[in-house]
C-alpha cells in the first residue's frame, strides 16, 4: 500500500507540474493557427474537459483498495479485457515524453553553454549524458510527493518564462521585421487542425492523478476537486498569457518554441537555461507513471507465463474500503465483487525497472535524431486514452453501481462521462487525421 505522505501543497504542485511541460512554448504557436478568440475557446474547452477527466479518476478511485489506485486496476474491475492494452499504450506515451525531453536537453543546452566534451562525441551527446546527474536521482524516488522540491523549481522556471514572454509582449521591442499579422479567428478549418493537438494535449496530467490521490492524506471528493480546480485554473492562466502574448509580439511568424525567437540577452539565454530546468524536473514526472504502467505489464505477462486459476491477490478486508469515504455524498458501501487486485511493486522491482527505462531512454535519446510522428501517433492514442476515453468510461461503468437507483446527479455524471468518452474518440480521429496528412 502506498503511503499516505502528501500535503495539498505538494500534490498542487506535483500536479501543475505534470499538466504544465514544454507544450507551453507551443501555445502562442497553436494561437497562430486559431486566431486570438477560437484558441482561447478551444483553450477553456481542454480546460474543462481534462479537468473534468482528471474528476472522474478522483470518483472512481473509491471503488479500488486505499492507496492502490491505478488505470490497470480500475480497468480490471471495468474492462478487464482492455487494462494490458491501456497500460502499453500509456507506457510509450509516457516514456516517449521522457525520451523527447532529453533530446530537448541535447539541443537547448549547446546554445546556451559552449565547451567541447572532454571525450569524442557530439555536444548533444554530452549534454544528454550530464543531465543524468539530476535526471538518475530524481527518478529513482518511489513516491510523487518526494518530488516537490524540484517541482517548485520547475514550476519557477515556468513562471519565469511566462513572465518573458508577457514582458516582451508588453513592451514591444520585437522589431518589425519578425512580426506578422494576428486574426481573431482561423484562416481555414484545416489549419486549425494543424495545431489541435497542441492546446487539446496541454492538460495532460491524468498519467499521475492516481498516484498523487495515493499519496494524498485527504482523499475526500471535495478535496480532490479543490486540487484539480485550484491546478486547471493555474495552468490556464499560463498557456493563456503565453498563447495570447506570444502570438501578439509575433502573429503568424511565431515558432513552434518561442523562446528561440527572441534576441540574443541575458534574459533570453536565461529563458532557454530555464526550459532545460524545465524538462530535466519533468523527466522524473514522466518516467514516474511510465514505470507503474510497465510493472503492470509486468505482472499480467508473468501471471499469464505462470497460468494461475486467479489473477489477483489475496487482500485483507482493511484495504477495500473506499478511498473517498469521507465525502459525505460518497458515504455508501462498496459491493465486495468491486474490488481490484493489488500489483506488487517490491523494490527489486521498482530499481530494476528504472534502471532499465532509464538505460533505453538515454540509449534512444543519443541514437535516434528524430521520431516526432511516432511520439505524435503514441500522443494522439495514448493522451486521449488516459485525458478523456478511460475516465470517461471508468465513470460510466462506476458511477451508481454500488446502488440501486440512481440519484439525479449521478445520472448526470454517467452520461457526461460517456460524452467525455465520445469527445475523447473524436480529438483521437482529428489528431491521428493530422499527422498522417501531414507526413504525406
């Protein structure tokens, strides 16, 4: 059972962090393509949608044992038949996240710090291999909650280029010749879907909402919503400010990474400095919930290889009561079938699949140079899997089922969750849409 060691502050922070990654120099990017009033609509509406998806986890929660909550455990109890597929799915996406964040690394930090390695390879090569020094530590922590310090400096680093891009913006000393015209509205449909994914995928924080409700010492509902309205109202604030602002100083010859457009100076190098800080704190938020999925995987290949008659472990009666029970609209008992298996993590296990992910993570970041349609594939799936298609049918499937009859607004919450589910299919069609005519 994990332990229950989290304050709000740190699972606000945690959970910002993780929602908030390098997608936040894209937004004045994504602004291009939609205009100043159609991306801020489709902004609000990621906004409500993730932050609606990243709720259904939190109620749903209290159908599985205190503390073990997990996509591959809701799954069991839901689709039991699909919990392995969801679990590959989220284990690339998440691990492909990492990987691209340390070829980030590569390619940022030549330009901010000139040395030569001390030993013949590229400087990107260099630079991946040092960040291991902050990158190795970090993901070798078991719990979320252990990552709050360097989640405040990320978050710091965040604020700051935030700040940046607003400043400029403000003060308008972008010359003339780099900016372009700004519309209110898209210019076509299609190149409103260029950018789609972009604002769609900015609240990705789902792959770590079950861990942070483990962790968490008030698992109560009205708790958990305070936290995701308190960390979607944060990150809304930023990719709005960043998206608006951006696209301001620069209309439609923004980049696809504001900060390289800026002019040589302290501040802009300091900006690219803290873009590296950035990722290197998000590195061990990616590989934290790409390891629980692949030790999921772990667990259903080796009880398939051993053929056992049951597939979950036994456990005692104290670890099956609602991990929400102190909400008082969520005060019911559970049925004893709706109950979830327990994955082992020892910690053999836990360092040997770190070591292991972190061993190919490096491997493919020093040897592949480029493989952005197959992260763009694995995010179009896997993002909308985990942001809106399993919580939406988690809470479809749960909600009421340990009643009879249900009440008004657990009737609505079934088929919100279902449009959530529907909602989560479409931006998977546009998205997968996207990248292949974009490749053609």
């Amino acid at each position: 059972m994990v332990e229950a060691n989290s304050d709000s502050r740190s699972s606000l922070v945690n959970l910002t962090k993780t929602i908030i990654g390098a997608g936040l120099l894209s937004m004045p990017y994504a602004f291009s393509s939609d205009g100043m009033i159609f991306g801020t609509i489709i902004t609000l509406i990621a906004a409500f949608t993730s932050g609606f998806g990243l709720y259904l986890q939190g109620y749903v929660s209290r159908y599985v044992p205190i503390g073990h909550a997990t996509f591959f455990n809701v799954c069991s109890i839901t689709y039991p038949s699909l919990s392995v597929v969801f679990d590959i799915a989220i284990a690339i996406q998440c691990f492909g996240c990492a990987v691209s964040y340390l070829v980030l690394i590569g390619d940022l930090m030549p330009t901010i710090v000139h040395i030569e390695p001390f030993w013949d390879t590229s400087r990107e090569t260099f630079w991946i291999i040092l960040s291991a020094i902050f990158c190795v530590p970090l993901s070798f922590l078991k719990n979320l909650s252990s990552l709050k310090y360097s989640s405040i400096l990320g978050i710091l680093a965040i604020l700051y280029m935030s700040a940046l891009v607003v400043c400029h913006a403000v003060a308008s000393d972008v010359p003339s010749s780099s900016r372009g015209d700004v519309a209110l509205f898209p210019k076509s449909l299609s190149n409103s879907f260029s950018t789609f994914s972009i604002l769609v995928f900015a609240y990705t924080g789902h792959q770590n909402m079950f861990s942070i409700i483990n962790e968490e010492q008030d698992k109560s509902l009205g708790h958990i919503k305070s936290l995701i309205y308190s960390a979607v109202s944060i990150s809304s604030v930023l990719f709005l400010s960043v998206g608006i602002s951006g696209y301001y100083t620069f209309g439609d010859k923004v980049g696809g990474n504001i900060i390289l457009q800026y002019q040589n100076s302290w501040s802009t190098t300091l900006g690219r400095f803290s873009i590296v800080l950035m990722v290197i704190f998000s590195f061990p938020l990616m590989i934290h919930p790409a390891r629980i999925s692949v030790n999921n995987i772990y667990f259903w290949i080796r009880n398939r290889i051993a053929d056992l008659r049951e597939s979950e472990p036994e456990t005692g009666d104290d670890e099956t009561s609602a991990l929400l029970s102190n909400d008082i609209s969520s005060q019911r008992s559970v049925p004893i079938q709706i109950q979830a298996s327990i994955v082992p993590l020892s910690d053999t296990t836990f360092k040997a699949l770190t070591t292991a992910l972190l061993i190919v993570g490096y491997y493919l970041a020093m040897s592949i140079k480029s493989f952005a349609f197959v992260l763009a594939v694995v995010g179009a799936t896997g993002s909308t899997s985990i942001s809106f298609i399993l919580p939406g049918l988690f809470g479809y499937k749960l909600i009421g089922s340990d009643v009879g009859v249900l009440s008004d607004h657990e009737r609505i919450l079934r088929y919100t969750s279902l449009l959530l589910t529907v909602w989560g299919l479409c931006v998977m069609v546009i998205c997968l849409y996207t990248t292949m005519t974009s490749t053609v």
